[in-house]
C-alpha cells in the first residue's frame, strides 16, 4: 500500500511540476520577445545571436550570456522552452536580458571553426580568438540592445565553459561576473580526452564520429548527417572488435581534422599548452564563480583546477569561488540532483546551488541586489555524511596527507607494511581481455560508472583489491588523492588504473527502501548491502612517470615508482565501512588499450599488444599506498 501512495505522490508531483511550467510558459511568452541577429566581429566575420529581451521598459537590464559550440536553437520565431523548464525562468523573472550566440565557425555563425582555440595575448589589429569575439559581442549588444544596464554576465557548461573562461580574459570592462561551469581546461592531463596521457577513446570517438566533428562549410540550422553508424550494442565487445587506433582512424574518414591532431600529439607539446586557458589566468578582471561535479564524468579536472590556477594567479582581493555538488556533467542546471545511479544524496542539490549560489552571484554582480556574505570561498558537498561543508580555502588548511599502505593478504592500513615472505601482489594484464570500466551492457558511455558498484572488478584476477577493516570511526577526504605504487612490470610500458572506493555494510540499505528481490526474477532494486561506492578512480599512461613532454620506457622486472594525482575527493566514510582500493592496468572501453609496449600508440598494430605481468610491491623497501587528504 506504500508503495502505491508514492507513486500516486510521484504522478501528482509530476502534474504539479508540469503545471507550473506551462504558467511559466505562458508568462514568459508575454514577458519576452526574441531578437536574432548577425553581430560582426573585427575581422568581419559575423556570429548568430538569439537575444531574449524583457518587454519591460521601466527598469534598465543586465546582460547574461552564453556561447556555445552546440547551437543556440531554436532558430526562427519560437522561443527557448529553457526560459521556463529549467532554471533560467529564474533570470527571466528577474529581468535579463539573455543571449545565446553559436561561436565562430558552428551552425549559423560564419568563420571557421577551431577546437579549444589558443588564448592570443598580443592581438592586434584584425587577429582574433574566443576573448576578442565575447569582447565584441559585448560591446555590439552594450550599443545596439535597449535598456542594458552596461553590466554582462556569461555562463556556461563544459565546452560553454571554456568559452566562459575564454570571456574572461576579454577584458571588457563592462564584464562584471563570469561562472565557467565544468569548463574545458586541459584535454591532456584530465579532461574530456586524456586522463594522465591515457587516452579516453570511447568518450572522444563517440563526441567527434557521431556528429560534433563533422565541419560546417557554410552555416547550418540542421544537424549534418551522421555518417558513420557503429552498431548499437555492447560498447565493450563493439570497441574490442574494432581494436587498435589506427582502425578507429580509418572509420572516421578524411573528415575529422581535430581526431587526426589528437592523435598527432600523443604527448604533452606545445601544442596541448597552447589550448590551457590555466598560463593566461592572471589576465582574469571579471567575479569568478567555478563550478564543477564531484562525478563528473566528462570534466572532472577542469573545474577544481581551473579554481587552483585562477587562486595562484590572482590579486588579494579578486573575488574567485568555487562550487563542486555530488553531481554528474550539468546536473546542477538540472531539475533534481538528489541522487546519482544507485547512490542517494538526500535533499535536491541542484535546487539548493541554484537558488543560494548561482542566481545571487549574478544578481550580486549585474544587478545590485543582495548580497554574498553567505557565499564561502568553497562550497563543497560530501557524501557519504550527504552535508554541503564551507571552507576558507581550498584545499582545507586542516587538511593531513596521510598514507593509507597496502598491506600483504589484500589489507590496508595507516602503518607501513611489515616484512613479508611475498613482497608483491602480482596480476596478468591482457589487451585482449580488458578490465571493463562498468559491470553492465551499455550502448553509449554512461555517467553512472562514477558512483558505479565495483563488485564485477573485485572478483577479477586481474583487479588487486586491498581493503581496511570496518572504521570504527568516520574518516572525512577532502582534496587531491595521490596514488604512490612501486611497481614492475615485464613489458616496457602499462596503464596503471587506481580506485578508491567505499564499502558499504553488508545491511545497509537507504531509509524506506523496498527489499531488493532475492532471485532478481522480475528485477527489484539494486543490492546496495555489501555496494562498493566508486568514490574517485583514475588512469595513468605508465611512460609518463617522469615526464609528461618526454615519456620513457620501463625497464622490464626493475622496481619503479609511478605516483600521481586523482582529481579532488569530498566524501566522508562513515562508521562501520570499509575504504578499498583497487588497482588494474586497463579501464576499457574508456581508455584506450595500452600494448604494454614502448611504441607510439596511436600507430600500433593489434600484433604489438603484449600480455604483461604487473606487481604491485607492499614491503618496508618497497611500500605501496594512496595518501589522503584527510579532514578532522
């Protein structure tokens, strides 16, 4: 009978909230009207813009913009549903002026089109790049748009982001407030298509292939026609058949420019520097407000590390915080973040930064209202105890960097291992037989796997899983985890993948959840007593352990060490857990396959993939361990 009353709640809910939509509708449709327009940059070229304008000319509005590489439709006389079924209703009942422009070169803008176009610090005269073009944007609609009050705002999510960050380096000082949001930062060391050198093949084959990387020679309203159809089934089994790199490049024809720099660039040169925004960020005038998902599984990196550089670089009093949520890419723009997968965050998270973080910081800046005093310098979510935390500082100054070792018999603890007879854990890494990313079939790459259970990995012979016994008190991570691995391996080359990860009690389940059903005959929730919660887990292309600019190979059965950073955790382990780490040489289809051989990958022949025996040593001479920042 419960469970009828909810899902009756839930339809009522439901009705409720599509209700309110259409009134917003309605309001919005005789608040509103759209303008489209061809805005002309310095050197000429002309980029679309769709600006919503107030029908209200008793007040002066502020400007709130975005710039996208994904369109800025509908096109023609409809308005955008987004002004009333999604949280910008909020800055259209506040009166913004808001812009949506396609940026140089995509859909119905002119000019040509450049991936992460590089910062140019000594433009002159005609040149241009994404900072001069918001600049221009700026300064055309400040003259041409009624009742602007001379204040801009520009926003934005993941690619959008980057073309944030990109605005505020412009310089226009008529900019006041920019909050790039899971900004493109360094498609290298973490974001989007590198993770740590190792390149994340499914999510930038899919991305480019499947339509983004397909040029517009002229502008467009309707999408090209996807030309390469890939099967729509397992992921796993599709990507292994198609196998190695150069196949990948085969399918994707002569069309892919970016795809062929990608794989042009295998290491970290000047070319990848170029297109960090990080080196240019003492430049940054306008109030920066970063925000980013601690499950993010596109952008991760950008948004922590956008935060970290901007911080270093600034003055005193420059006004840069930083927002991270328990949420997946963009859920915080979302109409619930109150979970993610099989995990429960308790409350509407995304709610809670919409109407306490974002829609103040922007009203604060463009408009004169409110007030920020309630604002930290870092407002971060931790799961585990499902709590927003503040701090003065990011990385918290209480924070300890402390070992966790991995100890002989798959143990972990806070002590340094003692001798043992066996000074290793060891496993076989096949190519030909990768460690999946997710226990499931999946057609597309799923956002999920970031909170995902990780039993299917623990019951692998090519998984080294350690674990603690259950705390007997809660353990609180708050910053960067550094994985710190002496290994050999007997190849010249492997992929070192490191998880850690929260083993819920065998009891456990969520308040008023239903019991899952034990023979899994007619599905049933999912088991979550025993759930090992992926909390952060990264990849490490292992020829990088010096030098990301110049890679070295491994000396076959010499003890190495391979140490690196995963992105920021905020999670609390709670009384009666478990924390586990697991570690692994592949992560498919997620990350490309690494031959286990010293060769250019992007060039290797299914021949060149090599079985490869990997130890992780865990003795006094030779410890293993994660350090964790971890908050008292």
């Amino acid at each position: 009978m419960k469970h009828i009353y909810s899902g009756i709640l839930c339809v009522l809910l439901s009705l409720t909230a599509a209700a309110r939509s259409a009134a917003d509708s309605v309001w919005v449709h005789s608040h509103y009207i759209k303008k489209e327009q061809y805005i002309r940059m310095r050197d000429r070229v002309q980029l679309f813009t769709t600006i919503y304008q107030p029908l209200d000319s008793s007040e002066q509005h502020p400007v709130l913009m975005t710039r996208t590489p994904y369109s800025c439709a509908p096109y023609g006389k409809d308005l955008s549903p987004k002004l009333w079924n999604s949280y910008w209703n909020t800055y259209a009942r506040e009166g913004y002026i808001i812009v949506i422009q396609d940026v140089r070169g995509r859909w119905m803008s002119e000019g040509q089109f450049t991936n992460i176009r590089p910062f140019n610090p000594d433009k002159k005269g005609t040149d241009i790049d994404e900072a001069s073009d918001t600049y221009d944007t700026i300064e055309w609609l400040l003259h041409h748009v009624s009742h602007n009050n001379g204040r801009v705002g520009i926003f934005g999510i993941s690619y959008p982001g980057f073309y944030s960050t990109m605005g505020a380096l412009s310089g226009h000082p008529a900019l006041k407030a920019v909050s790039p949001q899971a900004p493109v930062t360094d498609w290298f060391y973490g974001d989007d298509f590198h993770h740590n050198g190792a390149f994340f093949l499914m999510d930038c084959f899919n991305f480019y292939a499947k339509g983004f990387g397909y040029p517009h020679p002229h502008p467009v309203s309707v999408a090209p026609v996807q030309q390469l159809q890939l099967p729509c089934a397992d992921n796993y089994q599709t990507y292994l058949q198609i196998g190695t790199i150069p196949n990948f490049t085969k399918l994707t024809g002569d069309s892919l420019a970016f795809w062929k720099e990608i794989i042009s660039h295998p290491n970290y040169d000047d070319w990848w520097k170029a297109r960090d925004p990080r080196q240019h960020v003492e430049r940054i005038q306008p109030a920066m407000l970063v925000v980013g998902g601690l499950f993010d599984a596109e952008d991760c990196y950008g948004a922590w590390n956008l935060y970290k550089a901007i911080e270093q670089k600034k003055q005193p009093a420059h006004f840069n915080k930083l927002v991270m949520g328990p949420w997946y890419h963009g859920q915080w723009a979302a109409t619930d973040a109150s979970r993610l997968g099989n995990i429960q965050f308790g409350d509407n998270t995304a709610a809670w930064y919409q109407e306490h973080v974002e829609v103040p910081f922007f009203n604060y800046y463009l408009k004169e209202k409110g007030s920020l005093t309630a604002l930290s310098e870092a407002t971060i979510f931790f799961t585990g105890e499902n709590h927003w935390r503040q701090f003065t500082t990011w990385p918290s100054p209480d924070v300890q960097h402390k070992p966790l070792y991995f100890q002989s018999g798959g143990a972990l603890g806070w002590g340094l291992p003692a001798a043992a007879a066996r000074p290793y854990s060891e496993y076989v890494s096949d190519p030909a037989h990768p460690v999946p990313y997710t226990g499931d079939i999946h057609y597309i790459r799923t956002r999920d796997y970031m909170t995902d259970d990780q039993r299917f990995a623990s019951r692998r012979s090519d998984v080294l899983t350690f674990e603690t016994e259950p705390l007997t008190a809660p353990v609180t991570l708050g910053g960067a985890v550094t994985a710190d691995l002496s290994v050999s391996i007997t190849g010249t080359d492997a992929d070192f993948v490191v998880k850690v990860i929260d083993v819920f009690p065998d009891d456990f389940s969520y308040p008023g959840a239903s019991q899952p059903n034990m023979t899994r005959d007619a599905g049933g929730p999912h088991p979550m007593g025993g759930y090992q919660m992926l909390v952060r887990g990264d990849i490490f292309r292992g020829r990088f352990r010096n030098s990301f600019v110049h890679p070295e190979a491994f000396t076959p059965g010499k003890v190495e060490k391979v140490r690196f950073d995963l992105p920021d955790i905020a999670h609390t382990f709670l009384k009666g857990h478990r924390i586990m780490v697991q570690v692994q040489s592949s992560w498919f289809p997620l990350a490309d396959r690494n031959p286990q051989q010293f060769i250019n990958i992007y060039e290797a022949q299914e021949k060149d993939f090599k079985k490869a025996n990997i130890r992780v040593y865990h003795d006094a001479a030779h410890p293993s361990s994660v350090v964790l920042p971890v908050i008292h």
